[in-house]
C-alpha cells in the first residue's frame, strides 16, 4: 500500500487564513499546546459516535450521559498526559459539566432513537481529476430508504455569524465533493451542528459543486506549490491571529520563523499525483 499525502478541509481552510500557519503546523509539524476546548470536542464526539452502538430505543440523553466518563477514561488510556491539563479537581469538575451541557443540548436537536447512521467517523479519501489527492474525516453519515445521503458534522463551538459563514460552506462543499468523487453518489444535504447555541447550518449540495469545489482546491494546490518552490510562506494577519499558536515563529509579532522543513516539503509533495505521460 503506498501512503501519500493529502488535502483537508481544515489544512485548506489555514493555508487561507495565513500560509505560515499552514507551512508551520503542515509542513514544520510544530507541536501545538495542547487545549481544553479541543480536547472537550474529542470527548463529546467520542459520546455521539459511540451513543449509535447500542440499540435505537436505548440512545436516550441518559446513556449518553452515562458514556461520558467511560469515554473519558478510555481517552486517558491512550493519552494520559492530558488528565494533567487542568489546575485542580474544580476546574476539571466545570470542564467535565460544561461537556455534559453539550450533550444535553445535542438531544434538543435530533433524536438518534429514528436515526440509522451507514457511518460513522468514516475516512474519505479522493482524487481530483488533477491527481490532486484530498480527504477528510465525516462525523456520520445517514442513508435514507430511497439511498439518499445526509453528512452530518458536529460543532462544540457556536456557530459563525451569517457573515462569515463562508468556511462552514466550504466544509460541506469538500465533504459533499469527496463522497461524490470517492463513492459516487452526492450527498442531498449536508448539516454541521453547533452544539454550544443549538443551531444547525444546512447545504444541500448540487452537481455544479463538485467540479467548483474541484476547480477551488487545485487553485489552492497552484499557490501552495508556487510557496514550496520558493520556501517563502508569508504571514496574513487577521483578528484570528488572537488564538494562533505560533506567534514566537511569526514575524508579524516580533518572532523568528525557522527553516522550513525540507522533508515535510517532500512529504506534502506527494498529495498530487505525477502526471502521466501518454504512451505513443
């Protein structure tokens, strides 16, 4: 099996907001401090994915509850190091509650007991007729009786003002894309549901999207190419630079930015196919 590179919808969404942060986490691999908020989105996703294991009558607000701390003790399992993130038992108990508020407020938004997922937390891997290889990792996946297909996606942030609204688009467009390339078959409607203020952001994709969203990345793939030719990513700086982890690296804050990964350039070179040359 060989093992290549990739484009993600969230890889693509850093390289817009700021090509250094794209080469510095994409590239460079740069550990990031590790964050609460992330890691209270893995465990409540961890809940919702394993909630569809038991039986439609038993998917109650109670069991999901109920999974809470076995999910978290199996996440500690393979990453104990994140039990020390918080400063004592009161801070950990206010995080543990403020999960279990989430997980409440999914229940005021659907009811799994008449859901029936064909997948969960499933791997979509595609390639763009440019041999541009993309993927991305789709919360759920629902099939109604007809096949139609429904991408379900979960937030535990709030969800974007109408004005800037653009990057959840995009989301549902690459996932809607991926699936269609991959397997086939468009998704009739794509939902990301934000937990924390109980609104759901819907797309029903059409055919057009596909060969736009297609036309969109590779546009993306062209200027990150010409960034890995010249080694220079440049800073773009935008209120969002308040939450970015790389501001010792990042001129635009006084810092110094290292050399650039030569083996992560290799690495990422490989999310596109070589182009064929036609035999005679």
């Amino acid at each position: 099996m060989s093992f290549h590179a990739a484009l993600s919808p969230s890889r693509a969404k850093d390289f817009r907001q700021c090509p250094l942060l794209f080469r510095l986490r994409t590239i460079d691999g740069l550990p990031e401090p590790p964050s609460v908020e992330a890691l209270r989105g893995t465990l409540v996703h961890s809940v919702l994915e394993h909630l569809f294991d038991s039986e439609p009558a038993d998917r109650t607000e109670e069991a999901a509850q109920e999974l809470l701390e076995p999910r978290w003790n199996a996440h500690l399992e393979k990453a104990p190091a994140d039990g020390e993130l918080f400063a004592d038992g009161q801070e950990f108990e206010a995080w543990f509650t403020s999960a279990r508020t989430l997980i409440g407020n999914y229940f005021k938004m659907e009811n799994p007991q008449f859901l029936r997922p064909d997948a969960r937390e499933s791997f979509i891997n595609a390639t763009l007729p440019s041999g541009l290889h993309i993927r991305g990792i789709i919360d759920r996946i629902d099939k109604a009786p007809n096949g139609a297909l429904r991408v379900v996606d979960y937030k535990t942030g709030k969800s974007p003002n109408p004005r800037f609204q653009g990057d959840a688009v995009f989301q549902m467009r690459f996932y809607a894309a991926a699936l269609f390339i991959a397997r086939g078959s468009l998704p009739a409607r794509t939902q990301l549901i934000y937990l924390k203020d109980g609104r759901t952001l819907t797309y029903d994709p059409v055919p057009a999207d596909v060969d736009a969203l297609a036309l969109e990345l590779d546009s993306t793939w062209s200027a990150i190419e010409e960034r890995m030719d010249t080694g220079e990513f440049e800073t773009r700086t935008s209120p969002l630079c308040n939450w970015c982890k790389f501001k010792e690296f990042c001129p635009a804050f006084g810092g110094e930015t290292p050399p650039i990964d030569q083996a992560g350039v290799a690495k990422l070179r490989t999310a596109k196919a070589p182009t064929q040359t036609p035999t005679a």
